[in-house]
C-alpha cells in the first residue's frame, strides 16, 4: 500500500508547477493512539475516532489467518520537488470479529 501512496506523489510531482498538493485524508492519529486496545477495540470504534479509511485490503498470515486492513494516509508538500513533504501513514488490522489484532504507523503522531 505504501509503494501506491509513492506512486501517486510521484505522478502528481511530475505534473510540475508550485502548486500545494494534500492527498488522502487527515487523521487524529493521538486519538486513535490514546483510545485503541489491541485485543479489545471493535472496527466500529475506529470508524467513529477516524472516519473511513482512505484503502482496504486483506493480509493473509503465516498460519492461514486472514486479517482485514484498514490504511489511512495524509499527505501534503508543496511542488516542484516536495522537498517540504509530510506524509503520515496508519495500518490497522482486524480479526474476523472485527477486533484489533495489530496496527502500524508512520510520520507525525499529534
């Protein structure tokens, strides 16, 4: 998922220009931090803290499990060059009831 959101700055930077570019959708990752559970949280409460996740998708474990994954993403930078780039990034797996098995995350937290 991380290789699509490089893919799609990488399009837009070849766009040219100085434009402002803001992809995905910004997120409250100090809430999502301060409230989940790992073995508790349920999918609903996720969806209330954070909205809809930008992607979804589904991972399969070594043991055969499968796991649903929710990806959030929100990136912003100024072109040409984006040298003033900040993305963050939050993956989030599910169990089959709908529990947090696992999450990940990346950039700025708060």
């Amino acid at each position: 998922m991380r290789m699509r959101i490089v893919g799609v700055l990488g399009a837009v930077a070849l766009l040219g220009g100085c434009a402002a570019v803001d992809i995905g959708k910004d997120f409250d990752l100090a809430t999502f931090e301060e409230r989940v559970e790992v073995g508790e949280t349920q999918r609903t409460e996720v969806r209330r803290w954070l909205g809809e996740p930008v992607s979804t998708g589904q991972s399969v474990q070594p043991d055969g499990t499968r796991l649903e994954e929710w990806l959030y993403y929100h990136g912003r930078g100024t072109l040409p060059g984006l040298s003033d780039a900040r993305l963050q990034t939050l993956e989030i797996q599910f169990r089959e009831d709908g529990v947090v098995e696992s999450y990940k995350w990346s950039g700025e937290s708060g």
